[in-house]
C-alpha cells in the first residue's frame, strides 16, 4: 500500500481510546473533525490508526462497519489499523499531529515528538448519553460535545500544519 504524499499534510487519528467503544466519538462524530480539517487543509492526509475490533481483546477498536465508513472519508486514504506495532509507530512518527480521544495515544505520539491535538472531553463525567444509532457515548465524546472542539481542534493543527487554505473558512 503507498504511503502519504510527502508533500501534503499528514495527520494521524486513533478514533478509540483504551476505554469501552462508548469513551470515544462515534464515526459521526468524527466525520465532523474530518470535514472540517479537509476543508481547512484541502491536500491533508490523515492516516488511521489504532486496532480494528476483532483484533482488540478490550472491545475498544472499531467494529468492520465504523472501521469501512471512517476509510471511505476523502482525507482518510490510509488506513493502517491492521499494521504491526512497529509500522503504526513509523506512520505516527511521521505526522504533523495526532488526532485522538486517547491520552495514552497522546502519551506514545509526545514520545515521537508528535503534538497530541485531544478530540472530545475525557474528562467530563456523568452518565452515558444514548446517541441513537450510534449507540450510548460518555458525556465528553457526545458528537455535540465533538461538534463544539472542532473550530479548537482546526486552530491547534493550524500550529502544526500552517494556516487554512485560502477561501476557507475555519469552522
């Protein structure tokens, strides 16, 4: 599979935490993030990365069905959730910032020198909030709580990535 056009942006996303699948955004949710930073950055690739479900013993990765509808994004052309270890490390080493629900992914992304841009609030509590078809989700990585990160999340890859194409707005 090739790898990310060295010449545009590159930006790594591990949808799911350690947590149950309810303790990070649905695909909905992240549907959001991704059109706003492909807005912003047109050319950006992002890199998916993270365990699929049936390979997660925990039941944290995302099932066939999200795993499929996250890598039929535009911006998402490489989907490596089924690499080794070492690869998904290299791919991390390689971005411009990761995408993430996860601190401790954010913990493994500042070992390799990569900024850790947080999508959602893990640190809100209460009781689950039933998402409808996207099932129950944490108060933090509700996609309303999502929605209201993402011009946060647009302004801190613009740190990392340089300002939003010209004529685009930021959300």
């Amino acid at each position: 599979m090739p790898g990310p056009d060295e010449r545009a942006p590159t930006v790594a996303l591990a949808p799911t935490g350690a947590g149950p699948r309810s303790a990070s955004p649905s695909v909905p949710a992240w549907e959001l993030v991704l059109d706003a930073v492909a807005a912003a950055w047109p050319r950006v690739s992002v890199v998916l990365l993270g365990d699929p479900a049936a390979s997660d013993p925990r039941g944290a990765g995302l099932a066939p069905g999200e795993l499929r509808w996250l890598c039929a994004h535009s911006s998402v052309p490489y989907d490596r959730t089924d690499a080794p270890a070492a690869e998904q490390r290299a791919a991390l080493a390689g971005a411009a910032a990761l995408l993430s629900p996860s601190p401790a992914a954010g913990a493994v992304a500042a070992t390799l020198g990569v900024p850790w841009v947080p999508v959602g609030d893990a640190g809100a509590s209460g009781p689950p909030v039933d998402e409808g078809p996207d099932g129950p989700r944490a108060p933090g990585m509700t996609r309303a709580r999502v929605a209201a990160g993402v011009p946060r999340v647009v302004e801190a890859l613009a740190a990392r990535l340089g300002a939003p194409a010209p004529g685009r707005r930021r959300p």
